[in-house]
C-alpha cells in the first residue's frame, strides 16, 4: 500500500550535519554539491544538525574552530537550510550522538518534512546522521536513503558505535555508496548485501574546473614559469598526509631543486596541521618550497589547479576524492595511495600512479616519474569529462522516485530494499 501517486516527483528532505555554512564554508561541500543539482529536478530542503555543548565555548579558544556556530536558518542559491542544534557531548559520550541527534532535531524534521511535503529523507553518512534520520523516519512514516561516503563510516567498525550504525543501515529504505570499496569495506562488514546499495560517485563540475592557461595561473600565484610543481588539496588533518607528504618533497628537492609544493586547504573540527607542516618543513629545510595556501574558493582552486605539473596525496582513506576529479578536469595527473575508492577514480595508468600505504619510497618514485613523464593531457581530461555530474543526477532522481513511490504507509517497516 503506498500514500503517493507513483508519477509525482519525489520531495527530498536532506539530513547531513555536514553541510557548508558561512562559520565553515568548505564542510561538506561535496554533499551540497550533489543535492543541490537534484534541486534542480526535485522539490527539497536541508536539515543540517548542529553539534552543540555547554563546554565548546572553552574549547574554542585553543582550537577556534571547533563547532563554529552557524545560522539556525539561511537561504542558499534559494533553498532552505535549518541548522537546528543537538546536545554531543565530547570525549566517550559521543556514542550517544545519534540517540540526541534523533531527539533534539525530530521537531525540525517534523516541521520542514511537512511544509515541503517530503517523500523520502536522504541522510549522509551513517552514524550519528543516519542512525538519527532512521529513527526520525520511522516516526513519521518517511523511508530514508542513507548514503555511506568514506572514512567517518569506515572508522566506526568495531567501535561501540557500530550496533548503532547496523541498525541505521538495515531500518534505511536503501542504501548508496560512493565508491565499490565501501559496499565491501562497510556495508558488507555490517550485514548489508551488495543488492542493496546503488553506487553514486561524486561528480565533477566541469564548468567551473576546466584547463586555465598555466602560464596566467603561476604569474597569478607568484610562481617561477619553469619550476616544478606539485599541489596537494584537502582539510588540513592527519588522515589527508600532508605530514608525510613533505619528507617526500624534501627528497625530491636534490633532483628538482626549484621544487614548489602547494597545500590548499584549512582546518577542520579534528584540527588544523598548518602550524605543525609550517614547523616540518622548516625543520627539513624546505619553508621556501611550501606554500600552505589555506582554504580556496572553487572558482581560486582552478587557478592553483592550473599552476601545477602534478597532484599528489598521501591520503589514508577516501571513499570517492572529489580532488581527483577536480585535478583532472584542469588536466594534472594524480598520484595518491591505494587506499579506498582510490582505484575507482584513478582507474587507469594513464590517469597517474597509485602507491601502497604507507610506502615513502614508492611514493617518492612515482612523483619523480610524474614530473619527468609526458602524460596524455587528452586522455586526463577525457575522463574527468565523463565523470561529470548529469548521469549521477539522473541516478540519483530515479532512486528517489523509486523509493517515494514505494513508501509503505505510516507504520509500515521501512527497512526493505527497492
């Protein structure tokens, strides 16, 4: 027994607490750069928890920031984002995160679920979000779709947030992941078959990184015409490797001695290593080769992108790298590790060169091959130009139909696959 009529078009309420906001523009970017083209197919709104407690205050003023507050309410490019807060507590506590995230934002879910009409809630990441938007679900009779994304879900096997995080995933109406590697690495290790899952991976706007006249980007960036250059991208925290990245530039320096090394990117709630990379690399008498660039805009980042021979990073876990893609469509070869969704982006030798983790030496050889290799600038750019972002779209409105029509009436389990 379904409540909709099968041909109208689903209403999409998103769950995600990682969502960009103006205290912390560059937080999950990739989710509203997905969901907010689906907007442009479906009905929707965003719900974006927001971890609160009594002590962040103190905590911010050693790390600043750490849970910056953001609008309860704001409107972006027309579309309603509502931040409301939950009670997470640091340290052991936050094993309790999805219980309170359920129960401090069920009203705000109730009340935006209801103006928009919503069909189906889409939740990202599977705990605390999707523990808390299927229990929520549940409640008012919405199926949810619960998207795995990369290492905050693979981390949480064998923690005592894991029962939690199976139940998420068995009470979801379906499940998406980004990459193959995640089905197997999570949702296998948590009792979910493979038939359950649609694979979705993040695509690539290519309008706005495309190829930009290298010699326009150095001049723009202060950089030499002729010196090599290597830039790595990511929040600035230990899983993306930008500590072991450096010894490796240290080395390479005897080969290329005009070697130029750009970070981009800042801070996230775990930390920001800027302080600690500016202090290695001044202790391996590199400071001159850095440059920690800070969090850049989309449209600044082409322009780094295109100031570059390679990119390179020295990641410990990605589901799907959104940087791949973007570095691609400006036409830089990657190397990285083979660790996660590697392999699904970088799918071909053509494409750059992945390393086992960690492996130093291996890693050091394949960015001394990179910068001395005559790539394919066309085959690079090929494949970014095929990971755009109409087919995930497509894939991403059907299954939002599908799982709409199908929703089983108020009190009915929701915890089947479509």
């Amino acid at each position: 027994m379904t409540v909709t009529d099968p041909s109208a078009p689903a209403r999409v309420l998103v769950y995600a607490s990682l969502f960009p906001s103006p205290a912390a523009p560059g937080a999950g970017l990739f989710i509203r750069e997905r969901m907010f083209r689906v907007a442009q197919r479906l009905p929707l709104a965003v719900v974006a928890p927001q971890a609160w407690s009594p002590v962040d205050a103190l905590i911010r003023r050693w790390r600043p920031g750490f849970r910056a507050p953001a609008p309860r309410f704001e409107r972006m490019d027309g579309i309603e984002v509502h931040r409301p807060r939950f009670v997470s507590l640091p340290g052991v506590l936050k094993r309790a995160d999805g219980w309170l995230m359920a129960r401090c934002t069920e009203a705000t879910v109730r009340r935006v679920a209801a103006g928009l009409r919503a069909t189906v809630i889409d939740a990202h990441f599977g705990y605390p979000d999707g523990v808390a938007a299927v229990r929520i679900g549940r409640r008012l009779g919405l199926p949810v779709v619960l998207s795995l994304r990369g290492s905050k879900d693979q981390r949480l096997l064998g923690t005592a947030c894991e029962p939690a995080l199976r139940e998420a995933l068995a009470g979801a109406a379906r499940l998406i992941a980004v990459s193959e590697s995640l089905v197997r690495e999570v949702g296998a290790p948590l009792g979910q078959p493979a038939q359950r899952f649609t694979v979705v991976g993040n695509g690539v706007d290519l309008a706005r990184f495309a190829p930009a006249p290298r010699a326009e980007a150095r001049a723009r960036l202060g950089l030499s015409p002729d010196a090599p250059v290597i830039i790595s991208v990511g929040n600035r925290v230990p899983g993306k490797g930008f500590q072991r990245l450096l010894p490796v530039v240290a080395r390479l320096r005897r080969r290329f001695p005009d070697l130029v090394c750009l970070i981009v990117g800042g801070g996230a709630d775990q930390g920001d290593l800027g302080p600690a990379l500016a202090a290695q690399a001044a202790a391996l008498g590199i400071a001159d080769a850095v440059r920690l660039c800070g969090r850049q805009t989309p449209e600044a980042l082409r322009w780094h992108y295109a100031a570059a021979d390679v990119f390179a990073l020295a990641t410990a876990y990605e589901g799907w790298a959104n940087v791949f893609l973007e570095a691609m469509a400006v036409g830089l070869p990657v190397i990285s590790t083979a660790v996660g969704g590697n392999a699904e982006v970088v799918s071909s030798p053509q494409l750059g060169t992945l390393v086992p983790f960690w492996d130093d030496a291996a890693f050091e050889a394949a960015l001394e091959d990179a910068l001395t290799r005559a790539w394919s600038r066309e085959a690079i750019l090929g494949h970014a130009a095929a990971n755009g972002w109409e087919a995930r779209v497509e894939q991403l409105v059907q299954l939002f139909s599908r799982v709409s029509a199908d929703r089983p009436a108020r009190g009915e389990s929701t915890g089947k696959s479509t």
